[in-house]
C-alpha cells in the first residue's frame, strides 16, 4: 500500500508540472517528459531524478566554487549553508515538490470524524521532516512562501475531503500576517465555516493586536482559530486569553503518560477547565493508546487525534472512508 501511495503521489505532482504553460518552464518540463517515458512504471523514480536534476541546476545558477590549480587534488570548499538552503528550498518551491497529507481528527466520546489537519510532505530524496524544511526556509527568508506554497496545495486537495469536514491549515502567527494570506482563503473556494487555522509557534505579545485585527474579517465568516495549549510557562495561558480561540490544542507533551502520571492529569483538568470557561473546544493529539484515549475523554477533551485514531494519509480514497466507515470505528479501539 505504501508503494502505491508513493506512486500515486509522484504521478499526481508530475501530472500538475507538466499542464503548466509558463513558456520559461518549458525546457524542464521536456526534461520531465523523458524521465517519464525513461521510467513508464516507476513515476517515483522520474520525479527524483527530476529533483535531483533541477537542484543540481539551481544550485551552479548560484554560483560555482572556484578551486585553485595548486589545490585541484583537494576536497572543494563546501557551498555556504545558507545559499545552499536557499537554492534547495527555490527548487522545491519552483517545482512543487511538496504534497499534502490530512490527518482525521475524531469527537469525542463517540469517535466520528468531524475534520481533517493538513499535514505537508516533502518529495526529496533526503528523508528530511518537514519540519526540518520550514525551519530552513526560515533560516534564509523563505519561510512565508513555502508556508504559502504548502498552504496552495492544501487548499487545493481539500476539494477532494467530503463535506462537511473540516479543514485544519497550519500557519505560524508571521505567515498569518501575510497579505496573501487573506486572498488565497477567500478564493479557496472551501466555505469559511470549513476553515480552521492552527498557529504553529507562540505568539510574541506585540503581535496579539495586528493578529486579532488580520484574523477578525474572516473569523467574522466562520473561519475558527485553534492555538497550542502547550507553551512554557504562562505563554500559552496569555496566548489563549489574547486570542480567544475557538480551539485548545494539546500536544503529546501534554498526553504521554497521561493515563499513569497525577501531574499530566491535574495540567489536563486545568486546560479542561480553561477552554470550558472561554467556550473553546479543547483537542488531544498524539493519541497512541487506548488508555490514553481513555483518559483524555474522562478529563472531558471534546476531540482528538494520532495514530490510533487514523493516520495521516495523501490518498483521496482513505478521506473518503473516514466518513463511510465512522459507523464501524469505535472509540475504545484503533480506527483502521
């Protein structure tokens, strides 16, 4: 299964490349072309070795390393970290190489899938996380565009989640100050009521005014915000009560050892009660057992998340059946 995913995935994104038109596009699409047909069974294959290709490419239009005759036999200088990030980072946003991933999020107690997080995956050859992506698009500047770029994709296969999922979008509070932002929403066409942005990272105190005032036009149409529940010390407490989140989420710092550890249990009460006091919903994620499942619903959480519950998954047949087969999942037991 895992084979055909990849596959699956590499032909939907070599499918997208090649019905582009932008004429300066037109010599890498060729070389795609004859990767294609060089590997007419493996699309996987093509789209690597086209990846490899256009960052070799991207990375001499950079500027080559000059070695000295008298030290041709030595081992070259190393391309400067940050260039080099940066022309990784230009290919994958040049090429798209990126897809999205959702992630079904369950209520609770009765275990239905109420909506989806969008999760964003990486075609490299690497095996780098995608967190390890969005850290170096931010090191070298890029970190609002392939925010934005994944966020594109994201809002594109949404249109392939059943109604009346939910669509949960990451976005971290600088990336949601963004102009763009607010025209890619509102020409998503995904109702507002669907959306819900999570804020990836805290919320610096001076941004709570400009945030709020960028959040409130499409807040007013629907559009919820969830927050991390988890931040150091009273970070998060502040965050939740500037923001006024219609969404509490609770990472797995928060749930592991939960069902053993007083502690865990005392700091997931308190949230409980925080979110019920602001009227938000209050989500678990990272749920891997049954007994964390268990105690996350006996402290009165109202949804949650993780491998037990439904992995994330970029095949539009395995959304589909988070609807069809809810009747058949209980919450005492692992989703299929």
């Amino acid at each position: 299964m895992g084979e055909i995913t990849v596959r699956w995935q590499a032909q939907e994104i070599i499918d997208v490349l090649l019905a582009e038109s932008d004429p300066d596009s037109h010599r890498t699409r060729m070389r795609l072309r004859d990767l294609v047909a060089a590997h007419p069974d493996h699309p996987e294959l093509a789209l690597l070795e086209h990846l490899k290709v256009t960052t070799a490419l991207t990375n001499n239009e950079g500027g080559a390393v000059t070695v000295e005759p008298s030290r041709a036999a030595e081992v070259p200088a190393p391309v400067p970290f940050t260039r080099r990030s940066r022309n990784k980072i230009e290919a994958v946003l040049g090429d798209k190489m990126l897809m999205t991933a959702f992630q079904p999020v369950r209520q609770l107690p009765d275990g239905q899938v109420i909506g989806v997080e969008a999760l964003t995956r990486f075609v490299s050859d690497d095996g780098a996380s995608a967190d390890h992506w969005f850290n170096e698009a931010e090191a070298v500047g890029l970190g609002a565009d392939l925010e934005i770029a994944a966020l594109l994709r994201a809002l594109t296969a949404a249109h392939s989640v059943p109604e009346p999922l939910f669509i949960a979008l990451n976005l971290t509070p600088a990336t949601c100050l963004d102009p763009r932002i607010h025209g890619l929403l509102e020409h998503s066409q995904l109702p507002m009521d669907r959306i819900i942005i999570e804020l990836t990272g805290q919320v610096a105190s001076d941004q709570y005014p400009s945030l709020s005032a960028a959040l409130t036009p499409l807040r007013s149409r629907g559009l919820r915000l969830a927050v991390d529940g988890a931040g150091a010390g009273f970070t998060s407490m502040d965050q939740i009560l500037e923001l006024s989140p219609d969404i509490i989420k609770l990472d797995r710092r928060f749930i592991e050892n939960i069902e053993h550890s007083e502690g865990q249990r005392l700091r997931g009460a308190a949230m409980a009660e925080l979110a019920h006091y602001i009227g938000a919903e209050l989500t678990a994620e990272g749920i891997e057992t049954v007994a964390e499942l268990s105690a996350v619903t006996e402290l009165g959480m109202t949804a949650a998340q993780g491998y037990l519950l439904g992995r994330p998954s970029v095949h539009p047949l395995d959304w589909n059946s988070w609807i069809r087969s809810e009747s058949e999942t209980a919450v005492g037991g692992p989703a299929s």
